[in-house]
C-alpha cells in the first residue's frame, strides 16, 4: 500500500487510488524511506504449477488462505496480486496461464461487467489454447449486497469458495 500510495502521489496523471475498509486493520512489514511500486506490476505471492489464481484487494488473504490449504494436499497454485488494474499486469497472468493451463479469478465483485470477467477474457482471447479448463470466476452472486452481516459473509467469496474452484478446474476431463 506504501509503495501504491506513494506512486500514486509522485507521478504525473490523475489516480484512483481504493483502500478496502476491511483491510485497515491489517498490519505487516511497512519498508523503510521512500519506496514505490510502479502500476500494472503484479505480485506473485504463492508459485505453484497446478493452477492460477489472480485477484487483488482483500481478496488476496482469501486465495492465500486458499491455496495453504491445497499446498497441503500437494496442489500447487500460482497467486497472482494484481495491485492494480488499470493498467493491469496481462503478461503475468498470461504467463502463468500457460504454465498451468488454469484460471480462477477470484473477485468481491458481481459478475457481470467486473474485473473477474474481464481477467477471464483477456486468457480466452490470448490464452486460450494454454487452457486445460473453462476459466472459474469466484464472485459474489449477482445479486444487491445483502443488509445483515451473516448474509454478506455467506455472500462474498471465501478462501473455501476458491478452493473449490480450483479443485473444480483440476477434475475437468472436457
């Protein structure tokens, strides 16, 4: 976030710079002096040849989360960070999807018109004959967010919701 925020103050053009509320009470290693993470460089944060999962945001923990639980069972997952989205790191996702030859996209988002959608059409357009499986998107139903706190946790994806896609894509026999 440090190194986000801080490019985002040095450069040129106007940013859209989305904090999660969920996430302001996360703590971890903060760099020291001045440090910046220049837009559309995606972070790899698990290697793994099995499969692929990008997302960015809070979502990231969930994945992470997700793919401990598959390391345990000897399943392998790249996690691609996005940091950003526009622009957005097309060559790391790219990469790692024709290294595994499977996509989730995991994304607190509906998914219709969401980044979700628009991540599992980039690999069908310039990917697609790397794939061993349809692309699986975890996102929120496509539905209004629901008022009661339980609702919305049954509502959002889960480190559960990815795991079971990612088992999804490695089952398919096409």
């Amino acid at each position: 976030a440090k190194g986000l925020l801080t490019e985002a103050i040095r450069g040129d053009d106007p940013v859209l710079f989305f904090e999660h509320k969920a996430m302001f009470g996360v703590k971890g290693e903060v760099p020291d002096g001045e440090y910046r993470v220049k837009f559309g460089q995606a972070r790899v944060t698990r290697e793994g040849g099995d499969a692929t999962i990008v997302t960015c945001g809070r979502m990231v923990n969930f994945s992470e989360k997700a793919a401990d639980k598959l390391a345990a069972d000897g399943i392998g997952c790249d996690v691609i960070d996005l940091r950003t989205t526009s622009p957005m790191d097309e060559e790391a996702i790219l990469d790692s999807v024709e290294e595994t030859g499977r996509l989730i996209v995991v994304d607190e988002s509906p998914p219709r018109c969401s980044l979700a959608a628009d991540i599992a059409a980039l690999v069908a357009n310039k990917a697609f004959s790397s794939l061993k499986a349809p692309p699986e998107m975890v996102t929120a139903p496509h539905t209004p967010i629901p008022f009661a706190r339980e609702l919305e946790r049954a509502w959002l994806p889960s480190p559960q919701k990815v795991e079971d896609a990612v088992r999804k894509t490695l089952a398919y026999r096409g």
